[in-house]
C-alpha cells in the first residue's frame, strides 16, 4: 500500500487545514518537551508569528536514561493542545504506549511514532486501528525498506493517514548526534506514494548545525520540517544543545523559504 506503484503521483496527507505532500512545505515546530505551561505558550506564539503551521512537544519522552525527565505525560497533551488554540497552530507528539493513544487522540491533531518505537508492531498497528494521522519516524538502525514495512503496518489497518520523517541514523561519525540521511528522501519518493519530511534536530545534535540541515533536507525534495524550538533552551530539560531560540527560527525560517522558493 505504501509503494508508488499503487499511487504513482505520491499521496497527500491532509490534517486539518494542514496538507502534507501539496505545494506547500509544512513547517512544525516547538520544544523537545513540553515543560510548564508559560514554555509552550510561548514557544507556541512564537513560532506561529514566524509561519509556523503546527506545534511540536513532547508530552511522553523516550529518554536514553531513566532517571532523564520523562515528560508531563498527559498533562503534557492538555497544555500543548491550550498552547497551540491559542496561538492558531495545530499540534503533534509521541505517542509511546497504546495506552495512552486515546488521550493523545483527544488533545493532538496528529500523533508521532518516535525513532525507538519504529519497529514496535502492536503499537503500529493499534495507530493504525486508531485511524489518527501519524508522523512516522525512521529507526536509528533500520533501512529504508523496514521503515516502508512498519508505514505498511499502519496503512494495512486502513489508517492512510502516514507522514515519514527522516531524523538521521547512527554512523561512525561522532560530529553529529546522527547523520542526517539526506538520500532517504528522493529514495523514499521513488519507492513510495507517502509525503515525507525531515527532522534536523535529532540529527544535528548541535543548534549551529540545524539550519543546513533543514535547507538540504528541503533542497533534497522533503515536504516539510519538524524542528525543535525552545524559548529559552540554556534551562530546556531535554535536548538543550539542539533547540533554536525564537529568534534563531525566525532567521531558519527566511533561510528555508528561500531553499523553496528554488527548488
Ligand atoms: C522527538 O522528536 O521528540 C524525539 C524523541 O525524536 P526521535 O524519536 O527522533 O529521537
Ligand atoms: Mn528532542
């Protein structure tokens, strides 16, 4: 279901107001975590005054560590949903459990499948059952072809709803958190009809480096960017080292309008 083949002029993906795979590139953005409310509101303002379409946030966090910050959990979803209403956005974040889909169905407007969780098929399937639109993220050590496999998961339970997003996987190289694998979105475009778009941050590690890689990931064909923003990232309690300020994104988001505008 998820080959070109079955649709040659590649699927559009629309949630909301939002399309995915159309013209326009669809730009999200926020914190890594949602932390307390006055963060993600303005994060939430913030982005939005400079083009944003949906925020980004994560209520339930997949930390390497268990003794790392695990997210607000379901608060989390109420005060991202209450963020992004009041500034006019959409919202998206991870989902880790089925358990815990039904509250996610209810506060966001779309729900990510994070790097750990790519090849957890019960979960798949469940969102799959769910029918939410789904952003589907790549395994740090999963090829093109299982991340197809596990969009097919969720596409085979009649959920068409599938948007991937590229977020770099492990290498050799130590300069980066990841390397962002900039040829996963034309091969992703010739194997398969779903829109994709990509996550420099998760790749980059490192603020200075985010801006680049979003301007190759747009440059390479990618329907959009989900980047992390922070309004003050020196006290973010996850990812501090990687999230843009509100004036870097004003300035990333001239930059990747006009990767667009030529491409
Ligand atoms: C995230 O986007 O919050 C996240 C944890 O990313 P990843 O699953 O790509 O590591
Ligand atoms: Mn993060």
């Amino acid at each position: 279901l998820a080959s070109r083949e079955m649709v040659p002029e590649g699927r559009k993906v629309t949630v909301q107001n939002v399309t995915f795979g159309g013209e326009k590139l669809v730009m999200i953005a926020g914190p890594c975590a949602v932390e307390n409310e006055e963060q993600i509101t303005k994060a939430a303002l913030g982005v939005k005054a400079a083009g944003a379409q949906m925020l980004r946030g994560g209520a339930y966090k997949p930390r390497t560590s268990p003794y790392a910050f695990q997210g607000l959990e379901d608060e989390g979803y109420r005060l991202l949903r209450k963020a992004a209403d009041a500034a006019g956005l959409l919202c998206v974040s991870e989902v880790v459990d089925a358990q815990d889909l039904t509250a996610a169905g209810k506060y966001c407007d779309m729900i990510q499948v994070g790097a750990r969780n790519m090849q957890n098929f019960r979960l798949l399937r469940e969102i799959g059952r769910s029918g939410l639109p789904v952003l589907l993220k790549n395994g740090i050590a999963c090829t093109i072809e299982e991340w197809l496999d596990a969009a097919e998961y969720i596409l085979s339970e009649g959920n068409q709803n599938v948007v991937l997003c590229e977020r770099g996987i492990r290498t050799f190289e130590t300069a980066t958190r990841n390397t962002l694998d900039v040829s996963a979105v034309p091969v992703v475009k010739e194997r398969s009809s779903l829109p994709i778009i990509v996550d420099p941050s998760h790749a980059a590690g490192k603020r200075s480096l985010v801006t680049p890689l979003a301007m190759a990931g747009i440059a390479a064909g990618a329907d959009g960017i989900i980047v992390e923003v922070h309004p003050d990232p020196k006290v973010a309690m996850s990812d501090a080292a990687q999230q843009l300020t509100l004036p870097n994104f004003e300035e990333f988001m001239g930059k990747c309008r006009k990767v667009a505008a030529a491409a």
